[in-house]
C-alpha cells in the first residue's frame, strides 16, 4: 500500500484548526556528549501528549461518524488522542485497554471524557473487543497504527518538520506498530534518510525485517506501554521496505538516560517510547557521518511526573 505526498499534505490542511505545530529545538553536542548538533521535533508538546492525535483527527474528518461514535484499542497514548479528538468534535468516544495500562494514562483518557473498558492484559484481547464491538454498534474504529487515513495524519509530523527544518539529512523515528514511521517516510520518501529506532525487548520492525514479513514478537521493558505493539502494521511493513534505509536497537538503560538528557539540558519531559530515538543517538547505535544534518521527533510526554526519579523533588 502506497501513499502519497499529496495526502499527507491534504490531511495536513485538514487538521490545521485541531493539532499544534509542535516547535522544534537545537540540542548542541557539547551539551549533550553527541558528535553534532541535533534538531528535535518536540511532539510530546501536541495535544493529548503524543502526535497520536494526528492520526485521530485526520480519521475522524475524513467520513461521517455515526450516532455510534468512536471506539479505539490502546495501551495509553493512541486511546487518549482518539479520546480528544472524539470530545473536541463532538462525538462518543469508547475505548478498551489492557487491564494493566498505565493508570496517568488511563486517567488522561478518563479526563477527555471517554469510557475506558479494561479487557485482557494486553493490546490484542483489547483490539478484539473493539472489533465486537464495531461490529455490534457500528461506531467508527480508529486503529493504533495500521489504518491508512491514521498513518497519514501521522505523516503530518514529517510535513512540518521538513519546512521546520528543511536542510535535514536524516531524521530518527521510534517504531511500535509502525504508523508513525509509515506516515514519516511516505513523506520523506527518498529525500531524506528515515531511521527506526526500537527497544531491544520490543524490536517489532527489525524483526519483520529479519523475517521478510511482519511476525509476532515478545514485548517488554520500559517503553512497552507506547511501543510494545506485538506485530508490525501491513501498512508499516510495505512502506519502511521502500523507505527506511535502517532498522536499530537500543537498550533500557539507553532509553532512561535519554529521558534524562532531555530533562537534564532541555527541560524537556519525555516518555520512554518518546526518548527512543535520541537514545540511538547517545548510545552509539546511531553515529551520523561528519557534517551529517539530523533530526529526531521526540514523540510522546505521557508520562507520570511523581514515577520518575530523576525529576527533583518539589520544592520553592
């Protein structure tokens, strides 16, 4: 399944009123121990803490949605834009998660105003549920990842940033179910390097690719909650084929020591999935040539401030 330019662009102009257009932000290499500079796309600022709400709004305008409202299956970020988007336009808004999601995220989605349905204990019994239930009610499914008019809007991320900062060489995309970096690269296409960055306990791309086809992984560590999908989308798995020159792995320890650069030099607060990429950068498995450009989206903020460490206490 290909996508093209054009779309992402169109479905930019049509979520304009709803999304932010995120900033973006130098983080210097002395600063930061990195070999060159480095632009970040500052996604965790968009609404609902994630660019998910791309995705959302560009499904919920782009057909009719019925009296039934909105359903959606999600660990925490994809349920909390779908929850946005349905209040912001004025729509019912369902949405089944795993039993062991993440309560500030579940309390986020809650805050939107939808219901929220525990089912199971992972992202798969909560997707089947969801399809039962649009099958029942005839409410509009919005997927995570794997839904063409989703993927486009996620696309929009890279159709800012290239006019953010049009001189990029390569830019570094951290993969869950693959929308995200299916929306970036259809964009990008072959004018700009695209590069997946995975948790090494969650490496549902780099294993489709060792594959030749998307297959079942295990899933865990820190960033399983936003990055933790099971199975590559087919969508993702046509497009990184044509588009993404390099699928990379990063440890834990990787991923928390980004968040805390992040915060230590920028004051930027990131989630694990959202802190993904820089960690390639800082930990060596990505190493940009001399003079290389690169840009790196820092896609997600939903994270629970009073769970992390690294945060000073408060105080005057």
């Amino acid at each position: 399944m290909t996508i093209a330019r054009s779309e992402v662009r169109r479905a930019a102009l049509r979520i304009a009123p709803y999304v932010r257009r995120t900033p973006t932000v130098l983080l210097g290499a002395d600063r930061a121990g990195l070999p060159h500079d480095v632009v970040l796309k500052l996604e965790g600022l968009q609404h609902s803490g994630s660019f998910k709400a791309r995705g959302a709004f560009n499904t919920l305008l782009s057909a009719p949605v019925p009296e039934a409202g909105v359903i959606a299956a999600s660990g925490g970020n994809h349920g909390a834009a779908v929850a946005y988007a349905a209040a912001r336009l004025g729509h019912r808004a369902r949405v089944f998660v795993p039993a062991n999601a993440p309560e500030a995220k579940l309390a986020r989605i809650r805050r939107y105003g939808a219901e929220v349905t525990p089912v199971g204990n992972d992202y798969a019994e909560a997707y089947q549920r969801s399809l039962d239930e649009e099958a029942r009610t005839g409410a509009v499914r919005v997927h995570a990842y794997d839904q063409r008019e989703v993927v486009v809007g996620q696309g929009t991320v890279a159709y800012e940033l290239s006019r953010q900062a049009p001189d990029l060489d390569t830019v570094l995309v951290a993969v869950g179910g693959g929308g995200l970096i299916a929306g970036c690269a259809s964009w990008y296409t072959d004018s700009v390097r695209v590069v997946a960055v995975e948790p090494e306990r969650a490496p549902t791309l780099h294993a489709a690719r060792a594959a030749g086809s998307p297959v079942d992984v295990e899933v865990g560590g820190i960033a399983a909650d936003a990055l933790g999908a099971r199975r590559l989308g087919t969508i993702a798995a046509e497009v990184t084929g044509r588009y993404v020159d390099e699928s990379l792995l990063v440890p834990d320890a990787a991923i928390r020591r980004a968040q805390e650069v992040l915060w230590e030099e920028l004051r930027v607060l990131a989630e694990p999935g959202g802190a993904t990429a820089v960690a390639a950068l800082l930990c060596g498995a990505y190493v940009g040539a001399p003079g290389e450009r690169v840009g790196v989206l820092v896609c997600g903020a939903n994270l629970d401030p009073a769970s992390w460490s690294v945060l000073p206490a408060t105080g005057v």
